[in-house]
C-alpha cells in the first residue's frame, strides 16, 4: 500500500528534475515512462509555447530515471496487484503537475504525448 505523503515527494521530485532540465521560457513539458521488468523506456520532451507544432526532445537522466521506478514502486498495491506500465507526466511552467496512468495498453501515448489524452 502507498503511503499518499511519500507519492507526492516523489511526484514533486520529478517535476523539479524535469524543471532543471529544460531551457528557460519553455511552456509545457512531458515525461512519457514505459518500465518493464527487463527494459525501461523514458521519452522527455518540451514546448516553448502551447501552440507550437513541434517539441523538443531532452534526456531526464539517470536521477530522474530513479525516481520514476521509485514512484512505480511506491505505487504498486500491496498485494499481488499490477502496478502501472506507463506514465504520463505533464508539467506546466506554473508547476502544475498532471499525471495519468495505464495499465492496460503500454502504447497508449506511443506517437503524440501531447495530443489530448483526456478522450477515450
């Protein structure tokens, strides 16, 4: 079981690698994180406005990497449940942060993550 203190230590860790990581003035940030027991796969990208048509890419590093198997850990139930397989972190540079989760189908946010992923 999570304790709901030590997720948003964690979450608010992420933000603030994210944060570092990215130039000044940029708008929105995202963080998609695929982790399997044999292979992870971490995709960091960012915008400088929420218009823009393209995003750029950025590594998250070794820290943040950590961190997000820290938070799947933290996450997973108790018992026998399954933990998530991708998140989707979304950081504004207000520091909100937004985070879903999939369960289900790991390719979910595979070609655009910044598309509106609100919609079924």
């Amino acid at each position: 079981m999570s304790d709901l203190g030590d997720v948003q230590v964690l979450v608010q860790e992420i933000g603030s690698i994210v944060a570092s990581k990215v130039p000044q003035g940029w708008k929105t940030a995202r963080v998609r994180a695929e982790l399997h027991d044999d292979n992870s796969i971490i995709e960091a990208s960012y915008k400088q406005s929420a218009a823009a048509p393209e995003s750029t890419s950025f590594a998250l590093g070794r820290d943040g990497r950590k961190v997000i198997e820290r938070l799947r850990e933290q996450m997973r139930p108790a018992k026998a449940g399954a933990a998530w397989k991708v998140m989707l972190l979304t950081l504004s540079s207000d520091g909100t942060i937004k985070l879903d989760f999939e369960y289900d189908d790991p390719s979910r946010w595979n070609e655009n993550p910044y598309r509106s992923y609100d919609k079924p």
